[in-house]
C-alpha cells in the first residue's frame, strides 16, 4: 500500500528533524552559555578595575596606568570574542529556525497522509460492509437465509 509506505518514511524523516533540532537546540544552548561566560568575564574584569584603581595607595598608583591598560586590551579581547560567538550563534538560530520550518512541513504533509490513510481504509470499511450487504440481501432474495 504506498499511502502507508508514504507514512512510514514521513514518520522515519520527521523522528530526524525532531532529533537534529533536539542537536540543534542544544548547540545553541552550549553557545549561549559561550556568549555569557564571556560577558561575566568582561563585567567581572571591569568590576576587578574600578575595585583596583578605587583602593590603590599612593605606592601602587605608578603601576595602575599599565594595569588599566591590559584590562583594557582583556577587555576588546573579550569584546571581539563574543561578537564572534554572536554571530556563530546568530547562524546556529537560523539554522534552528530552518529545521523547525522543515519539520513542520514534514508534519503538516504526514497529517495529510494520515487522513489520506483514514479515508482509504473508511472506503475500504464501507465497501466491505456494502458487499457483505450485497451478499445477504442475495441470499434473501434467493430464499437460502433461514430466518
């Protein structure tokens, strides 16, 4: 029956766009937590500084100038790295979305096929039923039923 064949391969293909947006899903989760482990690093490094030139003495103040300056290169590191993991992410959203828009098709298509399956088997119910009819009613006519 190539409706039910139709069936089968839908359900085969929409178990591998459930299961490559279950991968997708959490590679997006794992660079979620990339962008904000970079974006903790960059509030704690600032919070670092202003802590550091808020409590240097009149000693450790020649050094603070050298310091604010490497954690300001830490600083546009951090910065660079996570507009990259933006955009990696940015790209692992799309491709979500994608999965999700083609699964859905794939789910809207096996419904149809479903119902398609419902109807053909319905048919099928009703002409069984129609010949089973048939037969009796010959059989009545012909005086073989015993009643």
């Amino acid at each position: 029956m190539a409706l039910r064949d139709r069936m089968a391969a839908l359900k085969l293909i929409d178990r591998i766009k459930q299961h490559e947006m279950e991968t997708i899903g959490a590679d997006l989760a794992e660079r979620r937590a990339t962008e904000k482990d970079l974006s903790d690093q960059s509030v704690k490094l600032h919070e670092d500084a202003v802590r550091e030139a808020a409590d240097s003495t009149e000693d450790t103040r020649i050094f603070l100038p050298a310091y604010l300056n490497s954690v300001k290169l830490r600083q546009e590191d951090l910065s660079e790295r996570q507009a990259e993991a933006a955009k990696k992410t940015a790209a692992i959203e799309e491709e979500l979305f994608k999965a999700f828009r083609e699964a859905k098709t794939t789910e809207q298509v096996l419904q149809r096929v479903k119902t398609e399956v419902a109807i053909e088997e319905a048919r099928a119910t009703a002409s069984q039923m129609d010949d089973a009819g048939r037969a009796l009613f010959m059989l009545a006519r012909s005086g073989n039923l015993s009643q």
